[in-house]
C-alpha cells in the first residue's frame, strides 16, 4: 500500500504544520515590528540614556547633512559643534550664523568641536540660529559654556554668507 503511505507523508500531510509555520512567521514578525515601534516611541531613537544626537548619518552616506540650533538667547560667551564622524575622510563644514558662516575641513575619525564666541544680546537683538552643513555627512552636537579640552578655536576666519542682504550705509 504504498498510495497510503504516501498520502500520510505527501503533500496533505504537511499542511497544519505549514499554516502554524505562517502563523509563527506572522506572529514573530509582528512583535518585531511592534517592539522596534515602541522602542522609537519610549526613546525617541535615541537609545535608552535619552541622548539623541543632532543628526544622524543618512541614508546615502556621501551626501550632506544640514542640522540646525538655537542657542539660548540670554546666553553669551562661548559656543561650538562637536562634529563625529565615522572615518578620518576630508569633510566640507559651513557653519552660518545670521549673516556670516566660517568654512573649514574636518578631518578626524574622533569628536573635534569647533567654538566661538556669542555675544550679549543686545536690547531688539533678534536670536539667529546656527546651521552647520556638512559633506559627506557626519553627526552634529551643539553646546555653550567652557569648551571641551582640545576644541579648535574657530572664532576667526568668519566671512559675510553669499546669500546674506548686503548692508547699506546710512546717515
């Protein structure tokens, strides 16, 4: 009787294990998707210490990123950007503020930060945020008060931005 045995072992014999398989299969795919969801929910992907950073590489790793802040507008004295990046790769940094930016190369493999000085506001000072753009992109930080040790004084060199409304004399 080969046809039974056959029938037991054949294609309707497996057919409850497949579906329970499919069913396992959905299952676990759901809780996958269900925990990555409420990991990003409860963390703000910023892992479990609530530490996000500025930015985060993106999806084509040769391009740019653009990351913005605003510093407190009471605050003056010292600022900077710590740039991270992942390889010791030359990197374009602009960093604008209002109508001025200061470009540099970044190359290091570890956190440099770059300060500067924010002055005092002044009484009808509006408060400007400071954008930094960098390519291929990196991870960005910003932080004021006494610079980390080793931070590199980027306090010179700033220049008018190209795009920034030309000042007119007046009387």
């Amino acid at each position: 009787m080969s046809g039974s045995a056959e029938g037991a072992a054949g294609p309707g014999a497996g057919r409850g294990a497949g579906r329970r398989r499919g069913i396992w299969a959905g299952l676990v795919i759901g809780i996958v998707a269900v925990s990555g969801a409420l990991g990003a929910v409860l963390y703000g992907d910023g892992g479990p210490d609530g530490h996000e950073p500025a930015a985060r590489q993106p999806d084509e790793p040769d391009g740019p990123v653009e990351v913005s802040h605003e510093f407190p507008a009471s605050y003056g004295g010292q600022v900077w950007v710590t740039i991270n990046a992942g390889d010791d790769a030359p990197r374009s940094v602009t960093i604008r503020w209002g109508p001025w930016e200061r470009r540099l190369v970044h190359e290091s493999d570890g956190p440099v930060s770059y300060w500067f000085t924010k002055n005092p506001p002044k009484p009808g000072d509006e408060n400007v945020p400071t954008t930094v753009r960098i390519e291929p992109a990196a991870d960005v930080d910003f932080d004021q008060g006494t610079p980390p040790v080793g931070a590199v004084d980027a306090s010179t060199g700033w220049d008018p931005a190209p795009d920034a409304p030309a000042e007119t004399g007046g009387g």
